[in-house]
C-alpha cells in the first residue's frame, strides 16, 4: 500500500517542476504544435505550442517508478517492468513522428507504414514476452487466455495471443491518439481509467491466489501474477498524468503530442493485458473506444454512401463545429469518462463477488 501512495506522490510532484522546464526547452528550440487548416478555426490560435510535452510525464512515470523502490526496499517485477516497457516504447514511435512533424513543419509525421511498424515491433516485442518469466507457481506476467474480469475460456495459445495482444495495444494507443484534440482530453480520460487500474490491482493483491489470507477459501482468489505492482504502475502513471493535466488543461501551455498519446495508449493495453482484464478496457477506457468508433463510423459512411455522419470526426470536433465551447466538449466527455470506469469497475467487482 505504501508503494501506491509513494508512486502516486512522487508522480504529480516531478511533472508539476518538470514541465515548466521541458515547456522553456521546447520553446526555445521552436518545436511548436502544426495545426490542420481543416479543422475547427478556434484551433489555428494554438498554432506554436509547444508538443512532445509528454516526454514529462513519461520520465516522472518512470522516474516514480525507480524511486518508489528505493524509498520503499521493494523489489521490481516483470509485470511491471513490461507495462513500463509498453509505455516508453509506443513513446518512442511517437516522438519519431512528432519530431518530423515539427521537422518538416507538416501535419503527418512518419508514413504510415513505418509508423505501423515501430508499433508492431514494441507490440510483438511485449506480447512475446509477457508470456514468458513463469515464476515459481506457474504464472507468467500475461495469460494466453482471454479475460474480462478475470481469465475465462481455454487456452488460445502463443501465437493466437500475440495478434490478440497486438490488436489491444494497437487499438488503444490508437483511440487515445485519436482522442487528444482538445486541451487536457486525453490526459483527463487517462487519469481516471489509470485510477481505476491502481483499485483493480490492489483488489487482485488482497484477494491474489499467491497471499497465504485468501488460502482459507481458494475460490475466491485471482489468479494475477504481482498486482501489487501493477498498481504501483498505475499509481505512478494517474499522478504523473494529474501533474501534467495544470499545464496541458485550457488554455493548455503545452501539447503531449503523438508521443504521449501512443505512450498512454500502450500501458493501458498493457496493464488490461497483465491484469486479465483485457475485454473489461472496452469499458473502462470507453471514451477512447467512442471517439474510435466515430471515425470509423465517419469513413464508413463516406466510403459507402458519400454521405458524412459527423460535421467532422473525431467526435470532439463534430460538437465544436455545432457549437460547444471547447471547455464544455472536454468537461462532458470527462463525465462520460467517469461514468465509464466507474461501471467498469462496478462489474468487476460484481464479477468477483459472483465469481
């Protein structure tokens, strides 16, 4: 417990100094935000902020990480060194991108096909190994089973998982890349789902099937290999997120950029992934999964009918151009956000108690 309370301190407190710092850097240098001319006209006065503000929280992340270990004597585990390798990989193929963005002063950074194969490098590299590192009972960092609010079914194998874990964190980096349009939208959603994560994992630590207390009935143990420290993860991560959201909120002083939202994107894939609770993200992350869907609603029906559903996908924007000020479009889908991860996590626990 006082691992998630270190990391969730130590998270916010390094993004609060660091950002300031990164926001200067950024600025000096000119790696300012290029803006579509296609997109709502309120937008074009953000034209120059600085982006790849994300390179903050990824560090504070990682960096409350390795202190949290320190202050505490605990030691580090596989799960959690894998979501954090998920993270800073999935950030890497997008600061490549955000770089020849700023570089090329263009709206599209690396061609899609490269771009498509930094993330399936990062994806198979963690797939492959998140079925590998059994520990003394068995239990390997991932499940090649599928899961909700806990594994179910048979074993789908190796191979199967790998493209299954590959379409998780491809959609989800994805969705949250698709949703960081407005200031603070995305950062917002992640803190709260990243929240959500730090419950899930300390419930599965309580009721873990590798603590000698729930021994006493084995029926109502999860069978999750270091929860404890994916919640450390998540904590780190909610923190690092909240402490980056003063300064990335309206009238944002800063952009996380492709970087971030890749970032995110990955470790909330990999901490369902480890977690086994891999179709309960759907839920959980269902603001990310909405916007998602309105763009494939919105090609869709181009490509089908000629016809456009929205004013303009993402979603966001289409209630920007009907009107909404962008402060009132963050806010209400921030409510939608909420509600999500606390049904999530209604079911999850109603999964649990009803085995």
């Amino acid at each position: 417990m006082n691992q998630i309370l270190f990391a969730g301190g130590f998270g916010p407190f390094l993004t609060l100094i660091g950002t300031p710092a990164l926001i200067k850097v950024l600025a000096r240098k000119g790696y300012g935000q290029f803006i579509r001319d296609d997109g709502p006209r309120g937008h074009q006065g953000k034209r120059g902020t600085p982006t790849m503000g994300s390179i903050a929280f990824i560090l504070a992340t990682l960096l409350a990480y390795i202190l949290t270990k320190l202050v505490t004597g605990e030691g580090i585990t596989y799960p959690g060194l894998l979501v954090l390798f998920i993270m800073a990989g999935m950030g890497v193929v997008g600061f490549l991108d955000d770089y020849i963005k700023i570089v090329k002063q263009r709206s599209l950074g690396l061609r899609a096909g490269a771009k498509m194969s930094g993330q399936l490098i990062v994806g198979i590299l963690f797939s492959v190994l998140a079925i590998q590192f059994k520990d003394d009972r068995g239990q390997s960092p991932a499940s090649p089973r599928l899961s909700f609010v806990t594994d179910f079914g048979w074993t789908i194998g190796p191979v199967l998982f790998v493209v299954w874990a590959l379409f998780m964190i491809l959609a989800m980096s994805n969705g949250v890349n698709l949703t960081d349009g407005l200031d603070g939208l995305a950062t917002g959603a992640s803190v709260m789902v990243f929240g959500g994560y730090t419950f899930i994992g300390l419930w599965q630590f309580q009721k873990s099937c590798a603590n000698a207390m729930t021994m006493v009935d084995p029926a109502s143990c999860m069978e999750v290999r270091d929860p404890l420290d994916l919640a450390v993860v998540a904590s780190a991560l909610m923190g690092a997120c909240f402490g980056f959201l003063w300064w990335n909120t309206s009238p944002a002083k800063i952009f996380m950029g492709d970087t971030g939202s890749l970032a995110l994107g990955g470790a909330l894939a990999g901490l369902a992934i480890c977690s086994r609770t891999q179709l309960l993200l759907a839920l959980l992350g269902g603001l990310f999964v909405l916007i998602t869907l309105s763009v494939v609603i919105q090609v869709g029906s181009f490509k089908m009918t000629g016809r456009r559903v929205f004013k303009m996908a993402p979603l966001q924007h289409h209630f920007e151009l009907k009107g909404w000020s962008e402060v009132l479009v963050v806010v209400r889908f921030w409510t939608i956000q909420g509600i999500c991860v606390i049904v999530g996590l209604g079911l999850f626990y109603a999964g649990w108690a009803t085995g």
